[in-house]
C-alpha cells in the first residue's frame, strides 16, 4: 500500500511525464530506471530504453536489462561506449563519475536527436543526492536531460513501494553500481582490472548464492564485501578453496572477507590508500 505522499508525487510525475511526446530512457535495469521506464510506457506515445554497455557495467547488469525490458513490454536496446576512451575516467580521479556521466549522457543525447526524441531521462532519486553524486553535476548541465525521481523528490524506498505495487519482480533488486567504484580513487582503472572484478563478483555469486556482493580491488588485493546475514555462507572451507583458487587465478595475490559486510558507499572506507603511498 502506498503512503498519501507517494500517491500524490506519483500523480504529479505522470501528469508531467505525459506532457511529453516521446522519450529516451537511461535504462540500468535496476529499480530506478525499471519503475521509470514503466511509468513512462504508460504516460508518453513513444519511449526508448537504452542500456549503457562499457567494460565498467557488470555483465550481470547488462543481462538483468535484458530481462526487465522484456517484463516491462518497452522497446530496448544497446550503446556500446568505450569509456577507457576518457582520459579522465582511467585516472580514477575524485571527478570520475563526472566525466563518465558526462561522455554517457552525450551520447544518449546524440541518439536521441538523430532519432527524433524530443528528451532524455535517467533514474536518479533524492536519496542519491544525499550521498557524493559528482555525476549528477553533468545532468544539471544538460538542458535536454532530466531526472523525475529528483524532480518529484521520490526517495529510493517509494520507488521500490511503487515498483511492489506495479507487481514488478525487481522491486527489492540489490543496487549494482559501475565496477569502477570497486577502485579506489587514484588507482589506474584498466580493462583487465574491471574484468577480474566482475568475474570474481560472478563467481562468488555462483559459489555461495549471496544476493548482493563487491569485490574492492586494492592493487591485487581481493576485498570480498557482502551483506552481513550473507557472511555465514563462508564458512564453508571447501568453497572458500575453490573461491580463492579462482580469484588467484584471476590475478588476485590475496583474498580478504570483509567482516563488517557491504554497505553503499564502501568504498569510501579505502579512501586512505592511493597509488603514490600504496605498496605491496
């Protein structure tokens, strides 16, 4: 059951959205550009959901799109990037998101203009804003860009109400952000290193079926991060030889579980390392 609030902001949010003829989505396949996508289907004559493909998108994401387009009914497709391509990108600055969303959205807006779309929007919510969004300063610099989440003010929890009431399956999907945030600031990002990371990620979900999981990379220093009611998967010490078998085959020197469990923004916590102080 919806709260009175979040039927009124959602009511406000389609009357908005179906000003517009047609649409372009930033489609993640997560909860928040899902639900959007959904809402919009409803409300707008014409809408396109385009998912982002770079070697920092995990390839379980990418998959997960496939499938949530296919459960929402919506006209989906893919812009393959080469976000190795920004300067500013592989030097893992603190501006990072910045420029990655930057290049994203211009790319988005280029497919939408030779399309004949009149708009793009991307799934942003208010409760991001109240973490370190530097990505979110290229949205505001986009006229042709917008966030309704954020318009609206809807938090991450009404989304994910909204998404439940809609009797969609991903409404309560763990959040998958971009493999690059598995590194910490100032580390060279190469391709080689988000690729490891996502396959160890992809095994360790095979291997002890958690829900959620990062893997932190500190220069060959595997940092296993999952939920807290996850960490008792591990105690089984066949399938932590076989995980760390796996991980050293990857490149990985050492394997670590991270005993205080996955919490958004972790990675902050190794925001004391960086690439001139850091030795093996």
């Amino acid at each position: 059951m919806l709260k009175s609030e979040t039927i009124k902001k959602l009511e406000k949010l389609r009357k908005f959205l179906g000003s517009f003829k047609n649409a372009v989505i930033a489609f993640s396949g997560g909860v928040d550009s899902a639900t959007l996508t959904a809402i919009c289907k409803e409300e707008i004559e014409e809408v396109l959901a385009v998912t982002i493909k770079t070697k920092a998108i995990p390839s379980r994401e990418i998959e997960n799109a496939k499938k949530i387009a296919i459960e929402l009914g919506v006209k989906h497709e893919f812009l393959d990037l080469d976000i190795l391509g920004i300067k500013e990108f592989v030097e893992n600055s603190k501006d990072r998101c910045y420029y990655c969303k930057k290049y994203i959205l211009k790319s988005l807006l280029s497919l939408a203009n030779n399309r004949g779309f009149e708009i793009v929007f991307e799934g942003t919510n208010s409760s991001d804003l109240k973490g370190d969004r530097a990505g979110f300063r290229a949205v505001l610099e986009e006229s042709k860009v917008l966030s309704p989440w954020v318009k609206f003010e809807f938090e991450k929890e009404e989304i994910r109400a909204i998404a439940k009431s809609m009797g969609f399956s991903f409404h309560d999907h763990p959040a998958i952000a971009c493999l690059a945030t598995r590194i910490p600031y100032g580390f060279k990002i190469t391709a080689e290193a988000l690729e490891r990371i996502d396959l160890a990620e992809n095994n360790i979900l095979r291997l002890f079926g958690v829900k959620n999981v990062r893997v932190r990379d500190l220069k060959g220093i595997a940092i296993v991060e999952v939920n807290q009611e996850d960490l008792w998967r591990f105690l089984d010490s066949r399938r932590l030889l076989e995980l760390r078998k796996g991980l050293h085959e990857l490149g990985f020197h050492s394997v670590l579980l991270d005993l205080d469990g996955y919490s958004e923004g972790g990675a902050k916590k190794y925001s004391a390392f960086s690439s001139s102080d850091y030795q093996h």
